[in-house]
C-alpha cells in the first residue's frame, strides 16, 4: 500500500498471525513504517513475559500465554503520535 494513498483522519489496520513474531521482527518493523500502519493486532506472538519485543515509535501492550509450552499470546501495538 502506498502511504501517500491514506486519506485524512483515516485508520491503517492491520491484522496478523505471526506464528512467532520474534524472529520476523525486522521485516514486520519495516513494513509497518513503510506502510504507515497505525495499529497493529498479532495474534500466535509465542511470546513470553521475559522475552522484550518493541519496535519503534509504537506502543505495544501483550497477553502472553504463559499455561503452554508452545504457542498463544496476542499483542496490539498502536503507533505513536
């Protein structure tokens, strides 16, 4: 999508199963400050509370799954302003 596309006063929501967001969290960074996102909703983040994740100029608030080995936790990050 192209950034300059947005219209005034709009929204750019994104929704994505991230099947463990660590290890793509280089390339989700750049297409969110590409794309001008400004919300985001993760959903199978695999993370958990002692594992750091933020990316720049967003808010970010989790849900970790911490009862499973594997799998769940949900982030929402909303961008700055």
């Amino acid at each position: 999508m192209d950034p300059n596309l947005k219209k005034p006063n709009s929204l750019f929501i994104v929704s994505w199963n991230s099947q463990s967001v660590n290890p793509k969290k280089t390339e989700l960074a750049d297409f969110m400050h590409s794309n001008n996102v400004d919300i985001l909703l993760l959903q199978e983040t695999y993370l958990r509370p002692h594992t750091a994740f933020r990316i720049a100029n967003y808010i970010t608030y989790r849900d970790d799954r911490v009862h499973t080995n594997r799998g769940g936790g949900t982030a929402i990050l909303i961008k700055r302003t």
